[in-house]
C-alpha cells in the first residue's frame, strides 16, 4: 500500500471576507493553512522558516494590487529564498496567442514578459506558457506563465 504524503500548503488572503471563505472551505484539508495579510508577508515567515533551501516549492501567485502591484517583490522573495522553487503567475500574457487575457494595473504593470525581464536575467529562470491554444480552451481563457530554473524542473517543464 503507497503511503500518501501531504505537503503543506499555505494561502494568504488579504480581505476579510475572502479569507472567511477560504477558511471555512479548505478547513476539512489539515495540511492547508489560510493567513490573514499580505502574501509578502507569508512568503518573508516561510524563508525564516525554511532550513532547506534546496527544498523543490511550488508557488502559485495571483496578483490583486491595491495601489501597486507586488508580483516582483514576491518573486524576489522566492527566488531570494529558495533555490529550487517552481512558480505559476496567474492572468499572465502568454507571447503568441492574444485570444489569452492577462491582467493590465495600468501605472502599477502589466503581466507580461517585460514587466519581469529583468528578474528572470537575475535569477537564471526559464519561461513556459501554455502550448495550447486560448481558442481550443473553455470558459474564461487567461494567460499564464510558469517559471523554473533548477535543470531537472526546467527538462520536465
């Protein structure tokens, strides 16, 4: 019999209602934790608290600005405090296919390629998009963009 592993699992929500929710729905699962805050927040308590920088995470980050949007400080973040990390940007424009929408904070950025550039030169970290084409997708068609850079995600991606 396989012995099934839990990883944690951890979720900020920064409105009090949305964390509400995602409280009470996700109770039942005892390997997810709900943080009310700021995501940077959560991200700066999980550095102090990795021992393993070689650990693989796996972070999944959507972007709901207020006045700015934290997507680079969040990749900072990761990418500062984990060597293996694998993340997926939400609502990211995927180069070549512009029937996928992506989110536009005007003044604050937009999720394109661009507006992260300099923190993929940085870091060492390889782009993938979706291969599908937003046409043959259902429901709401949204971009998005995975990135990696340890050589075993990056072959596997």
């Amino acid at each position: 019999m396989a012995l099934r592993v839990r990883r944690p699992i951890y979720t900020a929500e920064c409105n009090r209602r949305t964390y509400g929710y995602a409280r009470v729905r996700l109770r039942r699962f005892k390997h997810v934790q709900v943080f009310r805050g700021d995501s940077r927040d959560l991200l700066r308590r999980l550095a102090k608290g990795n021992a393993d920088r070689h650990a693989t995470g796996f972070f999944y980050l959507d972007a709901h600005p207020s006045d700015k949007l934290p997507l680079k400080a969040k990749l900072e973040q990761v990418y500062t405090h984990w060597l293996r990390p694998i993340v997926m940007i939400d609502d990211f424009a995927a180069p070549g296919d512009p029937s996928y929408g992506y989110d536009d904070y005007g003044s604050a950025g937009v999720l394109t390629l661009e507006y992260i550039r300099p923190l993929l030169q940085r870091f060492r970290i390889a782009c993938f998009f979706p291969r599908r084409s937003a046409l043959l997708e259902t429901g709401v068609r949204r971009g998005y963009i995975v990135l990696a850079r340890a050589p075993g995600h990056i072959e596997a991606l």
